[in-house]
C-alpha cells in the first residue's frame, strides 16, 4: 500500500482497492497539493471535527459516494447532512472491508463551525489506528502528550505514526520526541505545522532528532510504500 502526506495533517493511504484519506483540509490549506474537485476517495476518516481537519469532506464524500468514520457525535452531525457515515468512539475498534480501525484518545478539543458561526459539538476528539494487511498506521490527531500513548505503542506495532509538531494547539516538537519514543513506531512522520504562523516548526531538525525509529520528514506530496 502508498502511503502519501499532503500538508497539515493529510494523510492519504492507497491499497489495491480503497483510496483512504484522514483529515483531508485541502481548500483553504496553502500547504496541500491536492484538488478537492477531482480528487477520488472510498473512504474519509476524521480525528475530530475541527474545521482545518473535516475540510472538504462534504464536497468530496457527496462526490465519490464515499463513507466517512468518525467519532459518534461528529458522524451523526455529518450524517445529518446526507453523508454516509460510521459512527465510533474512543476505544472501539471495527473491521471494515478496507482495513481495521480503533480510536484512540486525544487530549484537545472538537468542534465544527459553520458558514453562519454557528459551532457545532464534535464530541471528543481521537486518534486513529489504521491496520491494513497486517500494517498499522497512527494517526496521532490533534493532541498533547499523555502517558497512554506509551500503552498504545506497548499494543500496537506500528509502522508509521504521525504526530503533530506544532505547538500552541497541540504537542510541539520537544513533547513530539517523547511520544515517538513511546509509540516505538518504525517510521515517524511530523504533521500539523507551518500552515499558519503560530504553528511555524522545522520537520527535518524534529525528524532528526527522533531517538526510536526512523524520523521521516515528508514533503507535501511524498509517499513511501509499506
């Protein structure tokens, strides 16, 4: 399977028959190079309901007819909306014909605001363990550190986790090398830094000072095979 990184914290995962995006912020993110408009996708996953994380979800669920998994409350809100959704939530896992997916804890917020301002509640926020053909891709979400993402490694062997750098909104940089140290995950990815000015990291000197596993500072559009 591909797995491919396209700015903020889009992650896209292509295996012989599903194409899988997480997060997909797209328009409006000056670090992505993909085209919500063309763009195919099987399935959506979503960590939390956050604008900059949903994104172009609607456009591209009606589009492709895809499914999109994510936390309870934000899959009932989407699903209100005519999309097809699966509700989960934290600790729950589910087989899919794509692959597995559990949801793991995050320590951060979620909700989405719409055109009007009116905030919708996203119930809580996670992270998503992804295992296809007996790979397992982590998807941090937004967060800061905790302690349990030292169980979550101890579980799972994970082949490539990303993890947000970015500091004011979620873990920076320092807090990021303790959580891949405790993840122990083979391949380490930094994501959910420099779109905006307050979010404003250098991946490669983070990717090079991670201590367990190899840091992989991917540039918009990069892929790597697992």
């Amino acid at each position: 399977m591909k797995v491919s990184y396209h700015g903020h914290s889009v992650v896209k995962v292509e295996t012989g028959t599903h194409t899988i995006l997480i997060d997909p912020f797209i328009s409006g993110n000056p670090a992505c190079d993909l085209d919500a408009s063309t763009i195919k996708a099987d399935v959506i996953l979503l960590t939390h309901g956050h604008n900059d994380h949903v994104g172009d979800t609607f456009d591209i669920a009606k589009r492709n007819d895809a499914l999109v998994v994510a936390p309870n409350e934000l899959a009932n809100y989407l699903g209100s909306k005519g999309l097809n959704v699966h509700p989960m939530h934290i600790g729950g896992f589910h087989h899919f014909d794509f692959g597995r997916v559990k949801f793991t804890q995050a320590f951060h917020g979620s909700s989405y605001v719409e055109e009007d301002g009116t905030v919708i509640y996203g119930g809580m926020p996670g992270g998503i363990l992804l295992t296809i053909d007996g790979k397992t891709i982590y998807h941090v979400g937004d967060t800061a550190l905790f302690t349990d993402l030292k169980m979550y490694g101890e579980m799972n062997e994970i082949d490539i986790a990303f993890i947000p750098i970015g500091d004011n909104f979620t873990m920076g940089a320092d807090d990021a090398l303790v959580a891949a140290d405790w993840l122990n995950a083979k391949i380490v990815v930094p994501i959910h830094y420099n779109t905006f000015p307050v979010i404003e990291q250098d991946p490669d000197t983070f990717a090079s000072q991670v201590r367990t596993g190899e840091g992989l500072a991917m540039k918009i559009g990069d892929s790597l095979e697992l």
